[in-house]
C-alpha cells in the first residue's frame, strides 16, 4: 500500500483524547526508532518494515491513525537516536577540551 501523507524522516504525532500532551510522539517497537514513519489509510508503517493499527499513549490510551499528526523531520523533537555523529566535530570537541584542560593544570602547577 502506498503512503498517503509521509515521507521517511517523518515524525508522528499523537493526539491522544485521553489526555492531550503535546509532546507525545510515535516510536517503533521494532528497531526503537521515532522518524522512519508513513501513514496509510489503514495504519502506519515504519522504514524497517514493522507496520502498526494503532499506537499507545504514555497515559495508556489506544491512539488511531486518524488521530496522528505526520510532522516533517525538520520540525520534530530533537532525538539524539536520530541523528548521525559527525565524528570530525567530535573529535574536534575533543581536542579543544584536551587543551582547555592542558592549559588550566599547566597555568594552576606553574
């Protein structure tokens, strides 16, 4: 089935009844996942394959597809998990804070 309103790198989220937060978002159980999701007319589906009916709430309530807001990932919650590491500015960090330490003992033992 083709999806109707999502791309990968798409975010879903609920709008419970139940209790209405607004920062629930749909994760996968399979691969744990929170912005590989598409909708389909009768449910959703994440890119690893696991396709759902239906999501729970953190308030324990059933959230139907017709109740999930497909959000682009630009503007989605900031999820660590999703992102890639960019080893060069890592390392870059890295370096700064070796030195940053190196030069805080050598100017508090000379």
């Amino acid at each position: 089935m083709e999806p109707t309103a999502a791309r990968e790198g798409t975010f879903l989220r609920l709008r419970c009844a139940a209790c209405a937060r607004p920062g629930s978002w749909a994760r996968c159980d399979a691969c744990g996942r929170q912005a590989l999701f598409a909708l389909h007319p009768d449910g959703f589906s994440c890119g690893c394959g696991a396709s759902y009916d239906h999501v729970r709430c953190s308030c324990g309530a059933v959230v139907t597809p017709e109740r999930l807001v497909a959000v682009p990932l630009e503007e989605g919650p900031l999820v660590w998990s999703e992102l890639e590491p960019d080893w060069r500015r890592i390392g870059a960090l890295g370096l700064v804070g070796l030195g940053l330490v190196g030069a805080l003992g050598w100017w508090l033992w000379s």
